[in-house]
C-alpha cells in the first residue's frame, strides 16, 4: 500500500548501533574471564579467531566517543556471561563486573542508551561439562540467577534488555549448545529440548525483572527473514507458511502466547523432536511473555515445495544453521528479482516492511530493530577511507521501509544497524565487514587496530542529525 504522506520517525526515536562481546572485546584471558563454547569450538584455520577480536576491551572508550561523535542514541551490546561468572554459576567475577559498569558509565557520560543482551552465543563451557549445558533444566535457574545479578547490578542505569539473541540459530548450531559429534538427528532432538529449556528460562527472567520493579522493556532478540513463494502455485504458498513456523514462529509462539502450535507439534512429532514439557511451562510462558521484540533481518527467502521422496525423507534437511531445504516442507530457491551480497544474501528491503508488519499483526508488541547491516569486501583507500557506497543504499532503502511501517501503523521505536564497528565474524572472520568504523587489521595481521570512519559513518551521522529526514 502506497501512502500520500509518511510518517516521521518520533523525536524520542532510538537510533542506534550494534554489537557482541565475543566479536569485539578480544581478552579473551584476561580479567578473569572464563571460557565459553566460543572460546573451544573448532577453529577455522583460513579466518582469525575471537582471542583478540578488534580489542575492545582495552579501548572502548575510544570507542564510545567514536559512538557519541556519531550521535547514537542507543547502543547495543552484549554481556560475556563468563566475565560475570566465569564457571557459568557460583562466584562472581568482580574485574568483569568493574569492566561493564566502567562501559554503562561511559555510555550514560554521553547519553547514549544501553541495550544490553543477556546472552548472545556464548554461554560458559563449564555448564556444559557440569551438566550437559541447554539440555538439562539446571541451565534455567542458572540463567535465571545470571540475569538477576545483571538486573540489580546495572539495571539503575539500564532500561532495555534482550534476553536471548537469535535463539533458533543456537538451536540449529550444535557448536553453540557445547554439541559434540555427528548425529545430526540426536543433535536436533536436543536442540528442540534446549529451545524449550530456554523458553522457560526466558519466561522466569521476566518474571524476575517484574518482581524486582524494574523499569523499561524486556524480550528476545530473534532472526527474521520474510519467506515468499516462488510462484503462484498453491503448494508454494504452502511451503512459504510452513517455513515462516519452523525457522521463525514457532518461537515467538512460545515467547508471546505459551504455545505449541498444532502445526509445529505435528512437525516435532513426525521427527520425534517433541521436547520433554512440564506441568506449569507454558502457562509461565503465558503468564510472563516479553513486553518488547528485538528483531535481527538482513535478507528474505523464496521457496518452493519439497515433497519427501525415498531418497529425501522427512527429516533430510540441506545446511543447518539456515536450513536450505527440508524434506516435506520446502527447498529455498535463488530469487531472481532481488540482488545479493558478496555472501548471497538476497536484499529485500521490502521484506523488512512485511516483517514488522507480520510480528505487529501476530503479537502486538513494540519492536526496535536489534540487527539490520550489509557484509562486504571493505577497502581502505590510500586516503584513509572507505566508499562504501553499497552499505549507504541498503541502509537507506530498509530505513525507508521502517519509516512506512510505521505509517502501517506498527510499533517501532528505534533502529539499530548491525554493526557501530567491524568484527571479527562468526563464520568469516575479519574478511567480512559491517561496521560505519573501519578497524585496521586482517585475519593475521593485528597491525595497530586504528579506528577510520567509513563514508557510511558520515552518512549515519547526517541521518541522526536530521531524525531519518535525510532519506535519499
């Protein structure tokens, strides 16, 4: 729907930035820190690793003054759970709690909002080895009790919290649950149990943070990509639902409303994926959903049916992590209407508009966008600069889409880019880049790490400034 006059984004609008601990803080030894499953999972001997990252534990506040220059209105970062208590649970760990309280000053000095993640990706090591990790029930408490020592230890300062970042990636990444092995089938069953286990942690979180009066918002940060039929074919269509539930609904199902759908119980039940359920689980889901969505969208995807054959039964998925093809369920297909990133990642601006609209239409919650950027191939140029010209149009385009849905009538309240400064990717390393800062150093070459502001920093800057009036 094509509208005479937009909406203008609210003076109180949150534009902003992103981050992870493990992809930028590096010291990955130090301050008392323990391990997580990042620090042990097998390493990529092509791309560097997380133990320096882009060094910003030593220098964050140069970074957050690079934050401030940009005008950020909110910054959001995650807390390593192994820097607060290194083994996961029992003593706490006072150099970590010194570091983040130092980082929260530093950001209010310069009023910068705070949007802390309670756990992304990195959950201690030793968890896992005490118990099994996600997979048993001790792991709610656990977190449970993790969050509450962040709530009273920062929440004086803090007022927006994501509890868990892309929750359905943890479950479909063996590496990241302390997985070992190569049953894929056994390693699914337990991600689904670890999932459920999650949800109730999740739950009992809120309820913590009501009980303890705290102001502001609280909800999960997760991954979501439109999925739009190939062709008119009714089957297609099909397809485009069932794989809208099982890589992103049925989670926010479980978050917003304490639900199973029936749905998604067939789908768990015809692979025996059905997690072991507990009397009172879903009504504590029910009874303590999020008062906020965190919403991570880079891309979209097309799909066709896939009937399951003899050779693709139920259950054959291609790729894990974002699941290419299922068995009875769908098979993504190239989209020849969309570009793509260097990666392959179909830009679909639209497909954030339909997003928003979308979780609005299924949960009434307010959303702020907690993830949207562009990996690419940065160059430095021999004037100390960056043309990153591709990122300034794949930004500009979705932030148009966030201004129309906001004249659809959806609740979001602030924005932030993925990400304030280059990291150390998950699966690519230094190779792939996001941020509006350039950080001078390559996979095995440490260099000096200065900090250059990309084209795309000035460009950002412009757009705070005049409140997304500079849209082109």
């Amino acid at each position: 729907m094509e509208h005479k006059q937009n909406e203008t984004f609210s003076s109180d609008f949150l534009w902003g930035a992103a981050t992870s601990s493990f992809q930028v803080e590096g010291a990955q030894n130090e301050g008392g820190k323990g391990l997580s499953v990042i620090d042990v999972m097998k390493k990529n001997p092509k791309i560097t690793d997380f133990s320096v990252a882009i060094d910003h534990y030593h220098r964050y506040k140069e970074d957050v003054k690079l934050m401030a220059d940009l005008g950020l209105k909110v910054y959001r970062f995650s807390i390593a759970w192994t820097r607060i208590f290194p083994k996961g649970n029992g003593e706490v760990n006072e150099e970590g709690v010194a570091f983040y309280n130092d980082l929260i000053n530093e950001l209010v000095s310069y009023n910068i909002e705070p949007l802390i993640t309670i756990y992304h990706f990195d959950y201690p090591q030793d968890l896992v080895e005490q118990y099994g990790g996600w997979m048993s029930r001790k792991s709610i408490e656990d977190y449970r009790a993790y969050a509450e020592f962040l709530f009273k230890t920062f929440g004086d300062r803090v007022k927006y919290w994501l509890t868990i970042n892309e929750q359905d990636h943890v479950v479909r990444i063996p590496s990241r649950l302390g997985l070992t092995g190569d049953d894929r089938y056994e390693q699914m069953r337990l991600g689904y149990q670890a999932n459920h286990n999650m949800c109730v942690a999740t739950a009992l979180t809120i309820k913590t943070f009501h009980e303890l009066g705290m102001k502001g918002k609280i909800g999960p940060a997760v991954s979501y990509s439109m999925v739009h039929p190939a062709s008119a074919h009714p089957d297609d269509h099909l397809a485009s639902k069932d794989a809208m539930l099982i890589k992103h609904n049925y989670l926010l199902d479980l978050h917003c409303r304490g639900e199973y759908s029936k749905p998604f119980q067939t789908y768990l039940a015809d692979r025996n994926y059905m997690p072991q359920i507990e009397d009172g689980d879903l009504d504590l889901m029910k009874q303590y959903p999020p008062t906020m969505i965190g919403v991570n969208y880079y891309f979209s995807e097309t799909v066709t049916s896939f009937p399951a054959t003899e050779e693709f039964p139920i259950g054959y998925q291609k790729e894990a992590l974002l699941a290419e093809a299922e068995a009875g369920v769908f098979q993504v297909v190239k989209n020849d209407r969309l570009q793509a990133t260097d990666w392959g990642w179909e830009i679909d601006p639209v497909g954030l508009r339909l997003t928003l609209r979308e979780l609005n239409e299924r949960y009434q919650l307010p959303i702020i966008i907690t993830e949207n950027g562009m990996g690419a191939y940065d160059e430095l140029d021999e004037g100390d600069m960056v043309h990153d010209d591709y990122r300034i149009a794949y930004l500009n385009e979705h932030i148009k889409q966030v201004q129309l849905a906001l004249n659809d009538g959806v609740d979001v309240f602030g924005y932030c880019a993925w990400t304030f400064i280059d990291v150390v990717s998950g699966r690519n390393g230094m190779d792939k880049r996001y941020g509006f800062v350039y950080v001078d150093r390559e996979n095995f070459d440490l260099k000096e790490m200065r900090r250059i502001k990309k084209k795309s920093y000035y460009w950002y800057q412009s757009m705070i400034e005049s409140n997304g009036k500079r849209l082109t």
